[in-house]
C-alpha cells in the first residue's frame, strides 16, 4: 500500500513537472500584463516586452501601459489585466484591505529612493523639510506612503505638516529646477541621470532611514508582482512561468547591457546617457524575490504603514501567494 501511495505521489508530481515545463510545446497561455510607464517600471518593461522570454516559457503577454502609478491596481480590481509585475506596494495592501481578490507573488523593485535639494539650498536635514513642498510620486504610489511614514517616525513630521508635490521623475525634476518644490524623493537613477544639469545635494535615502524606523537592514519595497487571485488560484503554474520570464529578463539584462541601452534609446525614447545610467543600476533597482525574508519586510511595511495612518485595512497570509514561486524555482 505505502509502494503504492509512492507511486502515485511520484507519477503526479511528474505530471505536474511536465505541466510547467512543457512551454512553448503545448498552446500559449495569454495573460494581460500591464505596467506604469514611468520609473524604474519603463526601463524594464522595455526589455520585457522587446525580449522572447515569456513566449519561451509558453506565455502569450498582452501588455497594457498605464500613465498613472495606481492604474494597474485599479486595471486588475476591474479585471482588465491579469497580473502587474510592478504594482506600488501601499496600493496593494490598501487595495487587498477593501476586499478585491488580488495576490502578492513576487517583490520586484527595492525602494533605491534618495531625498534631496537643490545644492543651494539651505536645508541641511530632513527635520527641516517641516512645512515645505516636498515633490514625489504621486499621493497613493508606495514612495510616497514610504516617506510619509519616514517623516512622521524619524522626524514627527505629520502628512498635513508639508505639501506633497505629486509627479513623474521627470516631472519632478523640471520642478525642482523652477525651485516648484524644496525638496524631493527621487529614484537613484533619476538623481544619477540629472549629472550636471541639476546640482542637487543628497539629505538622506530610504535605506537608511527605514533602518532606522524598524531597526531592522531589510530594504523597504515600493514595487511587487500582484496577480488576480482567481489566476493564481487555478493556474498557478503558468503564474510560475511569468516569475520565470521575469527572472530570464533580469539576468539577461545583467550580461547583455550594451543590448538593454539600445532597447532603452529605441522603445522607451531615453537619451543615451540615461539609458547608460539606468542600466548602471540595474540589478539596484530590480528584482525578482519571494523568500520568507521579503515577506516578512513587506508585513513589516504594512505594520509601519498602518501605524502612521498611511494604509488603512488588515491584511492576511493569503495575500502572500507562495504557491507560483516555489514551482518557478524547479524551472530550469
């Protein structure tokens, strides 16, 4: 009987084994994926889509741009997208608190933030940001919710105790030049392309200021893979092949740099100086993870979020869809 129950055991997981590996030999699964063109999201879709590898791992990808940082949110609540690989994490939590059946399967942009002035300014530290206009992401984007929680824990600077100045990176650039704003957050990337053209001087990052906060080395996230919860229920397999293209992606840009300028320069209209400088920071600002350690950071978030007021609602486990992950690291 045990030889048996052995056998069967051994003959479904090899079923299931061929399930996930069979790829492109067997009918493509489309899944609607959509991404905010803006951010750290634009230069890595761009590679997504001009490269093959989801159509290697069996995946047929419709990709929906988004203008707006919470519109893939709003995209997979209506469902109208199947799965966003770089939804803002203060979203997700809110969004998942309200009741729409969405899921974590991956964290995918560590939070490379850095807060800044003008190099002629006379702000010298983050407590004098204290009624000022402060430019970042949108109200709502993870960025924001990241430092509005850094600013009311380290520094008791409340949200209605500054102007929050919401924009794009480039926007929010162009207003620290017409001095719109007195400070900003912005993306490494962001603060490296500005070279020369805007002198800013660094007050701090969201690094070390979360350490501080939670008295913890995590990384803050701003960005996670979040999927419809009725995909991931019933295939979650081929959730586990869009965490493998996204991996394929994210090593193939690491070893062919020089090809991801190109695709920077072409699909997503960066400067050649900007395309070399994101991609500089590539592997800073990407990532595909989901071990018990990000998890465990990301409940940290929603906890410090809550706290400060920032995110209203609970959370569960079930939010956290292990399942896709663990079946895409026996993919070869």
């Amino acid at each position: 009987m045990r030889k048996l129950f052995a056998a069967a055991l051994a003959a479904t997981s090899m079923i299931a084994a061929s399930a996930i590996t069979a790829g492109p030999a067997r009918a493509a699964d489309t899944v609607r994926i959509g991404y905010w063109t803006s951010g750290v999201s634009l230069g890595y879709g761009s590679v997504l889509e001009s490269k093959d590898f989801l159509a290697k791992r069996g995946i047929n990808a419709e990709f929906v741009h988004f203008p707006d940082v919470n519109a893939p949110l709003r995209a997979l609540a209506s469902g109208s997208i199947d799965l966003a690989f770089g939804a803002p994490v203060a979203g997700v939590f809110g969004t998942a608190a309200s009741g729409v059946p969405i899921r974590i399967f991956a964290a995918t942009q560590p939070a490379d933030v850095q807060f800044v002035v003008p190099k002629d300014s006379p702000i010298r530290t983050l407590a004098e940001l204290k009624g000022k206009k402060i430019g970042m992401s949108p109200a709502g984007s993870s960025v924001a919710v990241i430092a509005g929680a850094i600013l009311a824990g380290n520094y008791q600077i409340k949200s209605s105790d500054f102007s929050l100045v919401g924009g794009n990176e480039s926007r929010l650039a162009q207003f620290l030049v017409q001095k719109q704003v007195d400070g900003a957050a912005l993306r490494s990337v962001t603060v490296a392309q500005l070279g020369d053209e805007l002198p800013v001087r660094r007050l701090s990052s969201f690094a070390e200021e979360w350490k501080k906060l939670t008295r913890s080395d995590a990384v803050p996230y701003i960005g996670v893979g979040a999927v419809r919860a009725e995909l991931v229920e019933k295939q979650p397999e081929v959730v586990a092949r869009v965490i493998a293209s996204l991996r394929d992606t994210l090593a193939w840009g690491n070893t062919h740099r020089e090809e991801v300028v190109q695709i920077l320069r072409k699909k997503a209209n960066l400067p050649e100086d900007d395309a070399r400088t994101y991609v500089s920071l590539w592997n800073e600002m990407n990532r595909v993870a989901f071990e018990p350690a990000d998890i465990a950071t990301l409940k940290r978030q929603h906890a410090v979020f809550t706290e400060s007021g920032l995110v209203k609602g609970d959370i569960t486990d079930e939010l956290f869809a292990t399942r896709p992950y663990q079946l895409a690291n026996g993919l070869k």
